[in-house]
C-alpha cells in the first residue's frame, strides 16, 4: 500500500512538473537588433517614454511580454538598439501578421522605421540567435 502511494505521489509530481515545463517551455523569447541614427535617439526615446502610451496594449493583446529595447552605442561609434520580448500566445506567426495589420502599429512603425538603420541585408529588426537563457 505504501508503495502504491509513493508510486502515486511520484506520478503526480512528474504530471505538475512536466505540466508546468510544458507552460514555461511555451514563452517564446526573441532578441533583435537595429541601428538608430544619432540624431532621431533623443525622439526615439521620447516616443518610447512611459508616458507614451504608443503601442503598448497591442504588444499585450499579441502576447507580447517583457518587451524591453535597450540602446548602446559600439565600437563602430554607432548607436544600436536591441530588442527582447517573451511570447506566450498560440500561434506566433498569426499573431505577428495580426500585428502587423493593426492601423495604429502602422502609424506607429510609419514613425519609428525611418528613425532605424536595419543592418545590412535586413528590412526591419534583425533576430538575433539565442545563445543562453537562464530560468
């Protein structure tokens, strides 16, 4: 019998830890990259201010979380700005063609683009390759 409820308890806590590696396995993560030219930085930041609210509740309607862009500035002497967001929704490619439909996110990218310098050979941001994630 005692057996039998360890086997159980064993179980139970392989299905919850399997369920709960399988939820956070979900959250797709993305870095990127662009170049920002020198003189739209102080607008570029401006836009992104708290208190612009911007896009933001369509990054979330999206699932798009944790969305962070951070800007430096290498050893080129060029500024760069590299994204990070976490995705958590269904269907990542339907929902960024969703995005991407959104008038207000084309308002928005109509004013940021062409503040941006992709890199060579890109469009837009470029997404970087995943090296280390620590949870």
């Amino acid at each position: 019998m005692k057996t039998l409820k360890l086997s159980v308890a064993c179980a139970l806590l392989l299905a919850v830890g399997f369920a709960a590696g399988t939820r956070h396995a979900q959250a797709r993560r993305v870095g990127m990259v662009i170049g920002i030219k020198p003189e739209k930085l102080a607008q570029y930041k401006a836009l992104h201010a708290y208190t612009n609210p911007g896009v933001r509740d369509l990054l979330s309607k999206y699932h798009m979380k944790n969305f962070s862009i951070y800007m430096q500035k290498l050893d080129d002497g060029k500024p760069y700005l590299f994204g990070y967001y976490e995705y958590d929704g269904p269907d990542y490619d339907a929902d960024m063609a969703l995005l991407a439909k959104e008038p207000r996110n084309a308002d928005w990218l109509a004013v940021t683009d062409p503040m941006q310098v992709p890199l060579r050979g890109h469009m837009t941001w470029t997404q970087m390759e995943r090296v280390y994630h620590n949870d």
